[in-house]
C-alpha cells in the first residue's frame, strides 16, 4: 500500500500522521507553497484524503482527483464534504463515530458547569490576587434564580422587570459593563432542566450526565424517539421555552444551519444558557452575540463558532461566556482512538474489506 497517495490537507495529529507514514505515501499539503501545482501533480497518486472538522473535501477538489476512492475524516461530523458528489462518483466516506461520544459529553457538562458557576472567572479572581481582598461575589441578584420550576412565576418576573428598568438607568449613567455586572449570576446546576437539540450518541451521553446530576431532560430531534423517556418538543422554540440549558449536539446539515436563531434566543431568555458542542454554523452567531451584550440571553458555553479559528471579539468582555478552541474529542486517548479508526478504514478500503466506519 506503500504506493498509494493520501491527501492530508492540513496537521491533526502526529499519531496520525506516524501512523499512515506507516502504510501509505502520505502528502502533508500543509507543507508545499504551492498547493494548487502539488495537487496537480500527485493527482494520478492521490486515493484517499483525510480530512476533519476545519478542512475536508469540497466538489472543487474531488474533481481535481480523478483517482480518489475514500475520504477517511477524523471527525464525526463531515460537514465539510461534499458528500452529493462523492455518492454521484462512488467515492466512499467514512467517519469517526462512538469513540469520541464519551469526550464530547463530558465536555458540555463540563461548559454548563463552567457558565453556571462561573468557574473560569473565578479561577481568574484567585489567579489575579483578588481573594486577598474580599470574597468572590456569587451574584448581586440571586432571587432572580431561584427555583428552577418558577422560571415563569409573575413575581420573578416583576423582581426582573424592576431590576431591569433600575439597570438600564444605571448603565446610561455608567458604562455597559454595569448592565452585564447586575445579571452575571453564579447560580446551580442541579436539578436545571436541559434541553437537547439531537438525540443522537452524544445527545443521549450528553442527557445520561446531565440525569446524574437530577436535572430534567428535554429533547428536540426531526421525529420524537418512541423508546427515548425524555419530554419531546416538536420544536426548537418549545424547547428553548421550556429549558435552562440548551445543549446542540446535532449534525450540521442544511436543515440544521442556524438552529439557533433570534426566535430560539429569546425563548430560551435572560436566565437560559446556551451550550454549543455542535458546530459554529448551527448558531446565528451575530444574534447570539447581541443577545450576550444586551442581556437577553443569561450565558453561552461555547466550543465551536461560525468561522473558526475567528471568535467574536465583542465575547471576550463577557464574564457569562465560556469560550473553547474546538476541543470537543481532544483528548489524547480519543484523538489516538478516532487516528486508528481513520486508518482502519483506509486498510479496510484497500483491502477490499468492509468499511469499519462507513457513511457513504
Ligand atoms: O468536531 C469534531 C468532530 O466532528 O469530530
């Protein structure tokens, strides 16, 4: 197999890379200056690529390989293949499912967590010496929070009204910041009710923590799942209604592309917070980040954005949002894991073996 071309389009993993170098002519297209001209030149060699959640294979470049037979991607998702014409051409893709389910979970609590109880600013407090004078304020306005199941009591709600209008003539006094400081709340995450767009393997790992921790569990999916225990919502502003936390742990499909919109924001509100360990695109990222800045959205975990490596710079003055370098599955064992799953399929497909992983 040693004869056979696999694109690499950009780093991911030095196991990875060691491990094909192994079984395969691995082209690294990160390393040439002239991408176009290296492309050209390696197109009668190039079987397979590898891509993965930043770089995979659009109809552009699968035309530029006339011998290409697989994408293996190193990623669940395979948003970025243009997966019409692989099908169209018989080209097989297969992805990196279940090894990283466990991660993924892990991670958005783990985003709850931190946005709830404001664990990064709180380390920053003790990082920066502001302990030694004075205790780190939990919240200025925790009547607001209380009890999860009065998210839409009448007297919660004037107690917000009020604050509400009191805010709003203080920051036009002061500055926005004052605004923000009033709602930055470190409130619980027991017993908070998550809603869980995509009932899938992350979805249902990501509702199996969350039920450990006794928090009511809320779903949105295409079709309610017969054998699933959880309160369907046939729609994402039902859901988002009827939830704390919202957590999208879908696909990214054209379906799926801004899930969460305006209309979904608002519904989730001031005291909902928003987990995002799908994709950047599923969000209206400028909705989401006026919402964060006018306060009508209570806080963001954030793992993935619409133009990644770009983050919004106006979310790095936000104290309610958590914000990741897409580290989803990166951990070293997963990453390992969906490596050797990667290269599993490429051999399987080389040797005329059933995919281990297939998608197309
Ligand atoms: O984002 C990561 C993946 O799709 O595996």
């Amino acid at each position: 197999m040693e004869s056979i071309g696999v694109l690499m389009p950009i780093p991911m993993s030095s196991y990875l890379e060691q491990e094909l170098e192994k079984r395969f002519n691995l082209l690294k297209l990160w390393t040439v200056p002239h991408k176009t001209q290296f492309i050209k030149e390696h197109s009668t060699s190039i079987r397979a690529i590898v891509g993965n959640a930043s770089a995979g294979a659009d109809a552009e470049l699968i035309a530029a390989l006339p011998k290409l037979e697989i994408i293996s991607s190193f990623s669940v998702g395979i948003d970025k293949v243009d997966l019409k014409t692989c099908k169209e051409k018989g080209i097989r893709v297969t992805n990196t499912p279940d090894v990283l389910t466990d991660d993924v979970a892990d991670l958005a609590i783990g985003l709850t967590l931190a946005v709830l109880r404001r664990l990064c600013e709180s380390e920053r407090y003790v990082r920066s010496g502001q302990w030694k004078k004075g205790d780190y304020k939990l919240t200025t306005k925790d009547d607001i929070t209380k009890g999860k199941g009065e998210r839409d009591g009448t007297s919660q709600y004037s107690v917000f009204l009020l604050l509400f209008l009191l805010s709003c003539i203080v920051s036009t006094l002061k500055d926005f910041g004052t605004f923000l400081l009033v709602y930055v709340l470190c409130t619980a995450f027991t017993g908070k009710t998550v809603g869980i767009i995509g009932l899938g393997r992350i979805g249902k790992a990501v509702a199996k923590r969350a039920e450990a921790f006794s928090c009511p569990i809320a779903y949105f999916s295409r079709t309610e799942k017969p054998d699933s225990k959880f309160k369907y919502y046939p729609t994402v502003v039902e859901l988002a209604a009827n939830c704390h936390v919202l957590v999208v742990a879908c696909p990214l499909t054209e379906e799926t592309r801004h899930i969460i919109n305006r209309q979904v924001i608002n519904a989730l509100g001031p005291r909902g917070v928003l987990i995002n360990i799908g994709r950047g695109p599923h969000v209206d990222e400028a909705e989401l980040v006026s919402a964060l800045v006018e306060g009508r959205l209570g806080g963001a975990g954030l793992d993935v954005y619409e133009k990644e490596p770009q983050v919004p710079e106006q979310l790095f003055a936000l104290e309610n949002v958590v914000l990741l370098p897409h580290v989803g599955s990166g951990t070293v064992e997963t990453r390992n894991a969906m490596a050797d799953l990667v290269v599993g399929n490429l051999e399987a497909h080389f040797l005329k073996k059933p995919l281990l992983t297939p998608v197309a």
